[in-house]
C-alpha cells in the first residue's frame, strides 16, 4: 500500500475519534453549564428574598414614625 493512502487512513480514523470525544465532552459541560445556571438562578432568588426580609424592619419603622408624627 502506498505510505500516503496509510497515514490518511489513521488521519481520518483518529479524527472520527477525538470529534466524537470532543463532541461528548462538549455536550457533557453544556448540560453541567446549564445546572450551574439554574443553581445561580436560585441563589439569586434566596438573595433577593433575604434583602427584602431586610427591608422589612426599617418599612414598618417608616410607617410606624409617620404615624406617630401626625
């Protein structure tokens, strides 16, 4: 066999093999980026529930101070 027709081959075959890998990965830290996302997402929720638990002393203090000052 020529020696050119020989390393095409094994070019051709290893290519098959690291796209496909490379294909599987890719695919696996699309679905993990996507948790991440959705745990971020959560995250953000409690952050914003605990800032608003915060706020509510200082509105009833607001309300309870215009009250009085009528």
């Amino acid at each position: 066999m020529d020696t050119q027709l020989i390393l095409d081959s094994i070019l051709i075959f290893f290519s098959v093999i690291i796209g496909t890998l490379l294909s599987l990965v890719l695919y696996r830290a699309f679905i993990i980026l996507g948790k991440v996302e959705k745990i971020m997402e959560f995250i953000d929720q409690i952050r914003e529930m605990l800032e608003m638990w915060e706020r509510i002393p200082f509105e009833l203090l607001k309300k309870i101070t215009n009250f009085l000052s009528k």
